[in-house]
C-alpha cells in the first residue's frame, strides 16, 4: 500500500462504552444498503449482564460492522455522513481517516477502530 492509500483509508471508531443497545443503526443500515430479512450490514451484540467474581455487573453491547459494509460508499460521495453515524441515538460511532481515528483510540477505554477488507 503506498503512502498516499494509507493515508486516505477511512473507518468507523466506535465507542462502544456508552452504546445502548438500540440497534437503530442495525436499521439504518439495512435501509441504506437495500438488505433483505437476516442480512446485516452492522450487528450490535450484547454481553450479560452477569455479575463478575468481583461483585459488579457486566453488560455491554458492541456494535461491529460485518463483510456488508461498504462504509457507505454511495452517502460519502455525495457528502452525507455513513447512515449509522447519522443515527446513533447515542452518538457514538465517528467516522473520518484511520489515521485520525486511532489516535483518538489512546483517550479513553472501550473503543474499537473498525476498517473495511
Ligand atoms: S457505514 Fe454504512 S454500510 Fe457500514 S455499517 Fe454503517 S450504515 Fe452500514
Ligand atoms: S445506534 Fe448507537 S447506541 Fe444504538 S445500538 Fe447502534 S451504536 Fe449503539
């Protein structure tokens, strides 16, 4: 990959510490990418809650993108922000260059940089 490539791939950072569990990006998604039932261009999975030998709870959700992301190819040509950027209720997915984004990923915990095959 030369330089030039590198520089201009982008991502999605998704912060997934404060995500609710909503799924309106699992719909936003569908939406945009015209998918039929069961098919999925992003899933938000959840964990727990189960509590921990230590006494607190666990439950998360993450979000991750699958092999049908295609960054919204079709919606960042014509200037728009991804669908699931746009309408995370909680505002938790950026998306932006990778080089950006993983230095971002230094500022807090629970983060995860998803880039596309
Ligand atoms: S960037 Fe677009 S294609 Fe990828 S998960 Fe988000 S809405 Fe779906
Ligand atoms: S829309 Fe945002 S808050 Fe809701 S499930 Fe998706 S990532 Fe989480």
């Amino acid at each position: 990959m030369t330089e030039n490539k590198a520089s201009s791939r982008n991502g999605l950072l998704i912060d997934y510490e404060f995500c609710t569990g909503c799924h309106s990006c699992e719909v936003a998604c569908m939406k945009e990418l015209k998918l039929p039932p069961e098919q999925y261009g992003i899933r938000v999975l959840e964990d727990g809650p189960r509590k921990t030998p230590k006494g607190k709870w666990d439950w998360t959700y993450l979000p991750f993108p699958t092999s049908l992301c295609d960054l919204c190819e079709d919606r960042v040509k014509a200037g728009k922000k991804p669908s699931c950027v746009q309408h995370c209720q909680a505002a938790i997915m950026t998306y932006g260059p990778v080089e950006e984004l993983s230095k971002k990923l230094a500022e807090k915990p629970k983060m995860v940089l998803f880039t596309p095959v």
